[in-house]
C-alpha cells in the first residue's frame, strides 16, 4: 500500500512541479473554451430554446472534456517518462504488483480529473453564471468519467509498441469521441445512425450526464442509461487495460 500511495504522490508532486503545464490544462484552455463556446455563442447568439440556450448545453460538455482529457494525460504521462528516462525497470522492481502498478495509474489520473472538474465547475459559474442543479450528481459523473478515461489513458499509452507513440492512438479516438460525443450539442440532435454511432463513445455519457445535473429540463439521454453506459464501459475497458498491462509489462523489453 505503501508503494501504491507513493507512485500517486508522485504524480501529484509532478504536477505542481510543472505548474505552468498545469495552469495551462486547468484554466487557461477551458476559460478558451468556455468564453468562445459559451459566452459569445451563447450569450450573444442565444439558440431558441424553451428550457436555455447554447450555454446550458455546451457548458457541461466543455466539463465533459476538462474531465477526459486530465484523466488521459496524468494516467499517461508517467509512463512516458519512465520510457524516456528509463526509469521504468526500478519501478516494476517496487513492491507492488502489475495490477497495483495500473491502478495507481488509473487513481492519479481520477484524483487530477476531480481536481479539473471542481476548477471547471467554478469557471463555469464565474464566466457564464450556471450553477449544477444537482451537485452530487456532478461529483458522481465526474468521477466516474475520471476513471473511465483514466483507463482509456492506461491502454492509449501501453497498447503501442512505446508510449512515446501513444500520440497516434489517441488522435485516432479523441477526435470522434469529442465531436461525436456530444460535446458540443446534445444527443436529441443527432439523426440516425449517427445516434447509435455515439453511444459507443464515454463522452457521450459524460457530457449527457453533466447536462441532467446542471439543467434537467435540457433534453438528455435518461440517467438510469448514462449510468448504465458509464459502468459498462468501466467494467468493459478495465479488463482490456488489465490484459494489455499485463501483456506489456510482463515481459518488460523497452
């Protein structure tokens, strides 16, 4: 346990090290995000909407994305730098298993993601004014889009040959998953087949989620669904990263 607690906090540690990185990722890209999406399409060119206009549903979708894109860079990052650095041999050499050694991975990632979450709620709040009407509801979708996309992290930057070429993995499935996802428009929108489509994507759930919890009267996919999509794709994806850990790891040749 000990050995598990110390890999999080090190990862921890990094990130305040590398302080303007991580001001970069916390504030200054979703401000960006939120101020060009949500303030002035939003505010100055309001869609016709009954329940809200254009910020109520790309607010929590901006959210959706602070959450996933935390979670697959801390999960990833220290397995890049152990590649780089060639520290990677003393740590599988550390008291923990190949297992423990994953979860740690997929723990620092959901720990930063809730800490970019609380960050995206409160600039939410001070650049368009939108509070959660629900804020459980919130905490539970970003932390279960925390572990999912920390998982996805775990096999984008372990299932190439070196993580160093986890970039091409991860630009094949960003993409789709942020404009597909319903990031940036909700589900009700979406046309078949294009619907179906994207219900094989974690945004989808995510942002979908965090629109239930800010404004209800948003038109979104049902929570029982988005709870149910959230979890399967947990159970789903964790089993894949456990086999690609344990086929990279196992027989340790970077």
């Amino acid at each position: 346990m000990n050995t598990f607690i110390s890999f999080i906090h090190r990862d921890l540690r990094e990130g305040l090290l590398s302080w303007k990185h991580t001001l970069f990722k916390f504030l200054f890209q979703p401000f960006v995000y939120l101020f060009v999406f949500g303030y002035i399409l939003g505010k100055v060119f309001p869609i016709g909407m009954s329940n809200g206009n254009y910020s109520d549903v790309v607010a929590p979708g901006i959210l959706a994305m602070m959450v996933m894109n935390v979670a697959l860079g801390t999960a990833g990052s220290s397995l890049v730098t152990g590649y780089y650095f060639k520290s990677m041999e003393a740590w599988l050499l550390t008291p923990i298993t190949l297992r423990g050694f994953m979860l740690s991975r997929v723990v620092s990632g959901t720990i930063n993601s809730a800490a970019a979450g609380i960050i995206g709620i409160i600039l939410i709040y001070l650049v368009l004014g939108l509070s959660p009407a629900n804020m459980i509801f919130v905490f539970v979708f970003i932390l279960m889009g925390g572990l999912v996309f920390s998982i996805i992290g775990v096999i984008a930057f372990t299932l190439p040959k070196t993580p160093d070429k986890a970039q091409e993995v991860l630009s094949f499935i960003l993409m789709p998953m942020m404009f597909f996802g319903c990031t940036f428009y909700t589900y009700s929108v979406l046309p078949s087949p294009w619907n179906i489509l994207s219900l094989l994507f974690p945004t989808t759930y995510l942002s979908e989620g965090m629109r239930a919890a800010y404004n209800p009267q948003i038109p979104h996919i049902n929570t029982g669904i988005i709870l149910i999509g959230l979890l399967s794709g947990l159970v789903i994806l964790f089993y894949m990263a456990d086999r690609i850990f344990e086929r990279r790891f196992k027989d340790f040749l970077w």
